[in-house]
C-alpha cells in the first residue's frame, strides 16, 4: 500500500515541554488508522505538525510524500480536518461558517453538488444551520466542524476527537460516515481516547504515550500479544490437569465457575480439553482494545498536561489557534 503520512523520529518541543519525543507513525493509503493515547499524549501536537499548524522541532513528517509546513497550500486541498477544540466565529451563522471553512479548502467548485451534500449532512447530523455561532452548545460547535470535514471530498482525513460533546445516536451517524469515507477510497487518521470508537472503526491501531508510539499493528495482532478470558461452570470439574498447562495463567475457582486467561494464540490447542473434559457453559472473551490500551497505561498515565490540552501552551493561545477551519 502507499504511504500517506509517516513520521520519523519527530520532535516537538515547548520550552521544556517534549509533546512529541521520537514519534514513528505510519498510515497506508485507505485505511482507518486508531491513534490513540490519553490527554497529554501527543495525539493533537502530532496532528497540528501534519496539517502545518505547528513547525517539528526535529525529525521528518511527510503527506502524501510533502512536507505539511513548507507545502501547507497544496496539501491542504486534499486534506480536511477536525480540531480537538473547536470554536466557531460567534457572529456566523453555522451555514455561513461551513461555507467558509469549505471555500478555503476549496471544495465549492461544484456548488449544486456541494450544496446537496451540505443540505444531506445537516439532516443527517440534526443541525440547525440558520443560528448564529453564539448560541451552539458543544455539540452542535462540533457538528460544524463535522460537517465542514465532510461536505467536501478530500483523501486524508485528520479527525482529533471528532465525536466530542456528541450524543450516543449522533456518534452512531459518524461512525456510519466515516466507514463511507473508507470505502470511497479515503484515509482516515482518527485519534481518540475513546476505545470502543476506535474498536469499532480501525484497521490498525498506534498507541502513543509520552510523545512516542509504544505500540501498533492490527487489532489482531495485538491481541496475539495479550491473553483471552476463558470460564466455564465448575461443576464437578478437575481442574488440575488443567492447572498444569502452560499457556494456562491465573486460574481461580469462585462463584460457582472456573475462570482462567490463556494465551490468545494458543487457545486453539486448549478447545480440545475442554471439550474432553464436558465443560458446560464455556465463555470466551478476547481482548478488548481496552485491556491492550492498559497494558500501557495501567501503572501511570504519563506526564500529566498542563492543561486538557496535549502541546503545552496556554488554553488561551491553543483556543486561538485552534478554531475551526484553522
């Protein structure tokens, strides 16, 4: 597959703050990349480097084979983007900031197209775009930052928290969405901290922490790489035998069922036993995005931001900075 974004030993510093410390990210042509890390990871700062926003200290990022802060114009034409903050200008309407966010992406050559879609994703979305920016809630900010991303195609997509303030039915709608896109041919980088999103959409997964990847690959392959919950009623079963495997670990015996993990690519040689041994009830769970999240993140979440937000500066600066379209 063709590489769309890769970084390579990517720095951002602030002052004594290093958002990014050696970051190595990757993303295929086509496929939805899960970038996920807590606050203060580094998921907006690397965001900021791709779209040009913010220059590396050191190291290499490249889009679509450019570099984002010297090609900045050029890339962002086939780029859309939604902000980890976003603020609206509180004297637009949601329509006319949408139009604009657009225009300057230059997604309005065909205006009858544009507009049909535009008109499609605020029912979709049930977004009112008649009121002016003051008076959105959060999550009706954050449907115009998703609907600017949206009404106009592009083959990258950057989406930093993308369902934010939103509801449980309208996070359904955007999952829906982003698959279109994906099976349109487009590329999507979803950073997130929010597992189940991610779950549900990503063909592969980078987990970041402290700047820096610390893990990444399929989902499958990562769970190859943690263990599956396995538990079956106890009733009258020896577990002794079962006890002395080795790809056995923590086997306990409470509440009336056996409950053990074993190694997730090893549980194909453990169904013939348990079948042996007419086991009833038998549960098996593979590992959750969750469990592979914590295996990181477990014992700390790293250094603590200075603010919700992941680069280091001032909340007044990165509000700046960060405003929809931006």
């Amino acid at each position: 597959m063709d590489t769309v974004i890769q970084t390579v030993e990517l720095h951002k510093h602030y002052g004594r703050v290093h958002a990014l410390d050696g970051l190595d990210l990757e993303v295929s042509r086509g496929e939805i990349h899960g970038f996920l890390g807590p606050n203060g990871a580094g998921k907006s700062t690397t965001l900021r480097v791709l779209l040009g926003l913010a220059r590396a200290t050191s190291g290499t990022a490249r889009v679509f084979g450019k570099d984002p802060w010297s090609d900045a114009v050029e890339l962002h034409r086939r780029v859309a983007s939604i902000p980890g903050d976003v603020s609206i200008w509180p004297n637009l309407s949601g329509g006319e900031a949408i139009d604009l966010i657009s225009r300057l992406r230059g997604g309005t050559a065909d205006h009858a197209a544009y507009r049909a879609r535009k008109k499609e994703l605020c029912e979709t979305f049930d977004f009112d775009p008649t009121k002016k920016g003051r008076a959105y809630s959060k999550g009706n900010r954050q449907k115009v930052a998703l609907i600017a991303a949206l009404a106009t195609e592009a083959e990258l997509y950057l989406l930093d928290e993308p369902t934010s303030g939103l509801d449980p039915l309208m996070e359904a709608v955007f999952t829906r969405e982003v698959r279109a896109l994906a099976d349109r041919g487009a590329t999507v980088l979803l950073s997130s901290h929010i597992l189940s999103e991610v779950e549900q959409l990503a063909d592969r997964v980078s987990i970041i922490r402290s700047g820096r990847i610390v893990d990444g690959g399929t989902l499958a392959s990562l769970r190859h790489l943690t263990r599956t919950e396995i538990s079956f009623a106890a009733d009258h079963i020896d577990t002794a035998a079962l006890a002395a495997r080795p790809e056995v670990h923590d086997l306990t015996v409470a509440e009336g069922r056996v409950k053990f993990g074993a190694d997730s690519d090893q549980v194909a040689r453990l169904l013939p036993l348990l079948g042996s041994m007419a086991v009833q009830g038998l549960l098996v769970s593979p590992p959750s995005l969750e469990e592979l999240f914590l295996r990181h993140y477990g014992d700390t979440t790293g250094a603590a931001p200075q603010d919700e937000h992941d680069d280091g500066r001032s909340p007044r600066r990165h509000r700046a900075a960060t405003r929809a379209g931006a």
